[in-house]
C-alpha cells in the first residue's frame, strides 16, 4: 500500500483522504470534459457530415438537372436535324422524280423526231426518185418534141 511505513494518524488520514477525493473529483471533471469534449466534436462532425452530404446532395441535383437540360437541347438538335435531313431527302426525292419524268418525255420526244427524220428520209428518197422519173420522163418528152 502507498502508505506503508506512514504514520497513520487520524488527521493525517482524513488529511489523505480529502486529498485523494479531492483528486478523484478532479480526475472525474477532467474525465468529464474529455467526454464531453469527444461528444461535443463527434456532434460537430456529425453535422459538418451532414452540411458536406446536404451539399453533395445539392450539387449532384444539379449536375442532375443540367444533364438532363443538356440532353433535351442535344435531343432537340437532333430532331431539328434529323427533320431537316428528311425534308432534304424528300425534295431530292421530288426533284428526282420531276427530272426521271422529263428524261422520259425527252426519251419520248427523241423517239418521235427521229421518227420524223426517218419519214423525212424515206420521203426525201422517193422524192428523188420521182425528180429523176420525171427528169427522165421530161427528157423523153423532150425527145419526142
């Protein structure tokens, strides 16, 4: 024991208890505000937690909403787009379709022309041969004369 080889006197031990209470006391507000402390600091980190989650909340919505204002402009643009593509193809398309069919009616009108340079030939032929008849029919004529 710590006091071994004391005098063991009653004021001293009273002397020495009131001591030793008195550090007990100490050593419990002391251990007392060391408690209190660490609950005090694990409160404020539980609320700094909460403050830091609250905003990581509040940015993800955030990014959230401007991804999703993003894709709507990016959909938009790709519609307005894919729109002005289609309306493209179907004036080529119209466009194609006009050119097909006046190819077609110069086709057509090819074929009648040269249907008429064939006429135009064959009457030419036997014209000249109708001019040389009757050259020859006027020679004999002539002759007769």
């Amino acid at each position: 024991m710590f006091l071994h080889g004391r005098d063991l006197s009653v004021p001293l031990l009273i002397q020495t208890i009131r001591r030793l209470t008195k550090d007990k006391v100490q050593m419990a507000s002391e251990v007392s505000s060391l408690l209190r402390n660490q609950v005090a600091e694990r409160d404020s980190a539980k609320e700094e937690a909460n403050i830091l989650q609250t905003e990581l909340d509040s940015r993800t919505r955030r990014l959230e909403t401007k991804n999703n204002e993003l894709q709507s402009i990016l959909e938009k643009k790709l519609d307005r787009r894919s729109n002005d593509w289609s309306l493209k193809l179907e004036k080529y398309q119209i466009e194609q379709h006009k050119l097909r069919e006046r190819a077609m009616e110069l086709v057509e009108q090819n074929v009648s022309l040269q249907r008429e340079v064939s006429s135009f030939n064959e009457k030419e032929v036997d014209n000249r041969i109708k001019m040389s008849f009757s050259e020859k029919h006027l020679e004999d004529l002539s002759k007769i004369i």
